[in-house]
C-alpha cells in the first residue's frame, strides 16, 4: 500500500513495528542511525517516515529538518519525550505527527492510516485540479487555434471560388485578414514555447539596447490593431537611452504589455509609454492604458499561468491567459519585475523595470 521508513535504534521495537506494518499491506524500509535514514529518503520513493527522537549521533530533531530540506514526505515522530514543549518543537520542526512512548501498536498503526488517508485525499485533490486545468487549457488552446484557422480556411475558399477575382481591394483585403490570423497563430505557438523555455531556464544574452527604437517597433507591429480600434499610441522616451537588456526577450515583453493594453482599452482610447533610465544600465517603462481597470484582488492573480478573470466560455476577450505571465518571468529573468497600478474604471499602469547588467555577459534562470 504505502513505502514506510521506519527509523529507531531499538531492536526488538524496530523488528515488531516492521512486521505490524507489513502485515497491514505497507512495504517497510529501515534505519538505525540518522545517516542511513537520510540515505533511504534520497534513494527510496517514500510515502511517510516514522522517526524515534532519541537516536546515537544525529538526533531525531536533526533528522527531521534534513528531511525537510529535501522532501515532503509526511514525519511521525516517535518520542518517550511527553512536554508540550516537545511536541511543538517536533511539528515546528516539520513533523506531521507525534507518538509518545510507550504506545500501543494499534494506536501507531491507527495514525499511520489516518495520515496516509489525508495525502491521498490531497493526491486526489491534487489530480483532480490537474485534470481540470489540462482540459481547460486543452480548450482555450483549441478555441484560439480554431477561430484564426476558421477566417483562413473562409478566406482561401472564397479564393476557390474566385469571388473577388476583379476586385483587387477585396483581394488585399482577403489577404491582410489572413495573414492577421497566421501572425495570431504563430504568436501563440510562440508563447507556449516561451513558457516551456521559462520552466526549462532562460539564459539571457545582454546587450546595450536602444530603448526608443524598440518602443517604436512594437507600435508600429501593432498599427493594424490600433487602426482597427481606432486606438492611438503615444510615447515619452529620450532618443539616446540605452539599456543593458537582453533586446530579444525585452521585444517580447513589450509586445505582451502593449497587446494587453489593446485587448482592454476601449474603442477610440489611448495608449501611453513612459520609460526612463535606471542607475547602472537599467530602464523602467510605464504602459498606461484607458481600459476597465482591474480590482485590487487580481492585481496579482492576473500574473499566473493561463489566468483570466473571465474563466468561462462566454469570454469577452481572446487569448489563453498566459501573456502577463510570460511578461513578468521574463521580467524577473533579469533581476526585474512588473508591477500593477489599477481600480475599476481607472485604468490601468503596467510598470516594468529591469535592472542594467555588464554587457557581454549571460544569466541562466
């Protein structure tokens, strides 16, 4: 059922607890000293570790907070030690349960079984919400997937059908719409391989970046957006600053920070940037937007992984939930960090800052 360590220096004690626990179904591991028991907690795939306080050489106190720094595993401390004090040092200490000596075995079998009840009740827990989110993101993914390819799929059908063969607007036309979706999906895919390089580790690669020509680019990628919502975009930023950035991943958070302030501001509003230097190389950049504004308790839930806060299928906006967080990871990939000034109807301010490195060098998050 279980893999049970069982720690003890007693003998006789070791030996009839291990044959109580195997009777009951577990696989039983054991230890006699503080070293073989950290052993077994590296090289064995445990469920729950009984551990006697007073062992030879290394204490069952000491045991308990190395296994702490290495594993979650669930601890039932086993003690003749009865103070109250004791106990509160042990489950300070990480210890999930405690047995004072002398105890009957049923009464140690009964904890056993209750504790293994509470973590697979959380494993299931656990799976469940797993499960959840896997079909949600599977979904979202497919939702975002299928509306781009669904507008290309229209416009080359129409294109078959040569409905717009005399007609060289409609064709222009056509074929910016379909390129519009291309680019959506290709951002997309894009961003999920983003996300699986941040679980795996940036390595940044940093280079003195001009500022005013970045800010610069990302407006003029997004022109068909702002013509579209009849959005204008604005800036504030000295032609000769220069930040020590890695230029790449910071066009990547400017692209998620401005497309958040298209998605989100209303028709004919505006769209503002501040950036100014940082001592040592660095720049903070403020983008303020006229949107909706958000409340103050999803100022940070915004930032988490496929988060919205329109979770149903009746969204009112595209995307997966997963640009604020790409920004901010990428933020904090150099040292940084993006912070929220908001309130419903105010809009928002989406500040970035990222500290200045010596150039030529790489950092691996």
């Amino acid at each position: 059922m279980a893999n049970i360590l069982v720690v003890e220096d007693e003998q006789d004690l070791l030996q009839v607890m291990s044959l109580k626990l195997r009777r009951e179904g577990h696989s039983v591991f054991t230890a006699e000293n503080g070293q073989d028991a950290l052993m077994k907690v590296d090289e064995y795939v445990l469920d729950l570790v009984i551990l006697d306080v007073m062992l030879p050489e290394m204490s069952g106190w000491e045991i308990c907070t190395q296994i702490r720094q290495r594993s979650a595993v669930p601890i039932i401390m086993v003690t003749a030690l009865t103070g109250d004090q004791d106990i509160v040092k042990g489950l300070d200490l990480g210890a999930d349960e405690y047995v004072t000596k002398p105890f009957q075995l049923q009464t140690l079998i009964a904890r056993v079984n209750a504790l293994l009840r509470r973590l697979q009740w959380d494993r299931d827990v656990v799976e469940k919400e797993v499960d959840d989110l896997k079909r949600s993101i599977t979904g979202m993914v497919s939702h975002e997937l299928r509306t781009p390819l669904a507008a290309i799929m229209g416009t080359l059908d129409l294109a078959l059908q040569e409905a717009f063969k005399d007609n060289q607007d409609a064709q222009r036309d056509f074929i910016h719409d379909a390129r519009m979706n291309v680019l959506s999906m290709r951002q997309l895919v894009d961003d999920l391989l983003t996300m699986v390089r941040i679980d795996q580790g940036l390595e940044l690669l940093r280079r003195p970046t001009l500022i005013h020509a970045e800010i610069k680019r990302v407006i003029d990628l997004y022109q068909d957006h702002f013509r579209e919502h009849h959005l204008s975009a604005n800036y504030t930023c000295a032609e000769e600053l220069v930040a020590n950035i890695d230029h790449f991943l910071f066009r990547q958070i400017l692209q998620h920070l401005f497309f958040n302030a298209i998605k989100f501001s209303p028709e004919g509003g505006q769209i503002w940037v501040v950036a100014e230097p940082l001592p040592g190389g660095g720049v903070e950049l403020d983008v303020h937007d006229q949107g909706c504004g958000i409340a103050p308790e999803f100022h940070e839930k915004i930032f988490e992984r496929f988060y919205q806060i329109e979770m149903n299928d009746h969204r009112h906006h595209e995307g997966l939930g997963i640009g604020l967080f790409i920004a901010r990871e990428l933020a904090r990939a150099h040292r940084g960090d993006i912070t929220l000034i908001s309130a419903p109807a105010n809009g928002s301010i989406f500040s970035l800052s990222l500290p200045g490195e010596t150039s030529d060098t790489s950092d691996e998050t």
